[in-house]
C-alpha cells in the first residue's frame, strides 16, 4: 500500500465482478479465488466487489469495499481507488461495513468525492442488494445507512493493519 496516500487512495482487490451472482473469496492459505457459494437470491452484486489491502475488520477480515466501475473487472483484479462512502451494516455474526469507492484512474468518476454526487438511487439499490441478498439462506442484515466520505476515511485509518 502506497502509505503517503491512504486513506485517499486505497489498494483494492477485487473478488466479484460487477454483475456477478458467484460470490468469490481469495482464500490467503493457497493464494487462490476459492468459489464460495452461488447467491440464492436472484439478484446480481452492483459493483466491483472485493477488499482493501492492509486493513482488519471488525469480522477478522479485510475491509468490505464496492467499487463503482463501468465495466466489471476480475477476479484478483487490483485497483487503485477512492473512498466516497461507508454503508454501515451489521449481518448474522457482527459489524460488516461497506466502503464504497470509485476507481482513481477513472475519468467518469474524478469529479466524484462524496456520496452526495451519486445519484440517490443508485446509492438506494446498492443497499437494497445488501438487505435482500441474505433473504434466502433465512440470514439477516441490517443497514444503519450512508456515512461521508470523510467517515469512511477516518474508519479505513482505524482499521489500518499496524
């Protein structure tokens, strides 16, 4: 991670691609993209979906980050991005909070800093795919809603791995 700029720039790795129902995790003991599991719902992931290098959650893992992006990247795809906003969020096992960013060499989202610049609907979708998702394998999530850009930063310094 290049230090100097977190938290403005984080370092993404995508596992599921925008548009995707395979839910894909990259598993660290074999540095492989292990299949998870197929999401039961029929609903597809809104964006680049995967986690931001050199952070912990609270669940142990990686920060949770979507990436708002055009086109879907891959797999293991790296990604240099921006963080604009937090969807703060709670599952069946704790505190899972997404960060939401946008990619840092796009030139259709530079002008993009803020949740406040993306259209409410879009922000409205990307948090019904989370409450909805889990509906069928009887798992619940609760959302607590959207929180700034500079919320987000100030939880991505939080979860810094030392």
């Amino acid at each position: 991670m290049k230090e100097y700029l977190f938290p403005d720039i984080v370092e993404v790795i995508v596992e599921v691609p925008k548009g995707c129902r395979n839910k894909y995790e990259f598993d660290h003991k074999t540095g492989r993209i292990k299949l998870d599991r197929v999401l039961f719902s029929s609903v597809h992931y809104p964006a680049d979906y995967g986690y931001i290098t050199g952070t912990l959650a609270e669940d142990g893992d990686e920060v949770d980050v979507l990436v708002m992006i055009e086109e879907p990247t891959f797999s293991g795809c790296f990604i240099e991005a921006r963080p604009i906003g937090m969807l703060k969020m709670k599952d069946e096992k704790g505190i899972d909070n997404k960060i939401l960013a946008v990619p840092a060499t796009d030139p259709v989202w530079n002008y993009v800093n803020d949740l406040h610049e993306i259209p409410p609907h879009m922000l409205t979708e990307i948090e019904n795919f989370f409450q909805t998702y889990k509906k069928l394998e009887a798992k619940s999530v609760i959302s607590d809603g959207w929180k700034s850009a500079t919320f987000a930063k100030d939880y991505l310094i939080d979860r810094k791995k030392s």
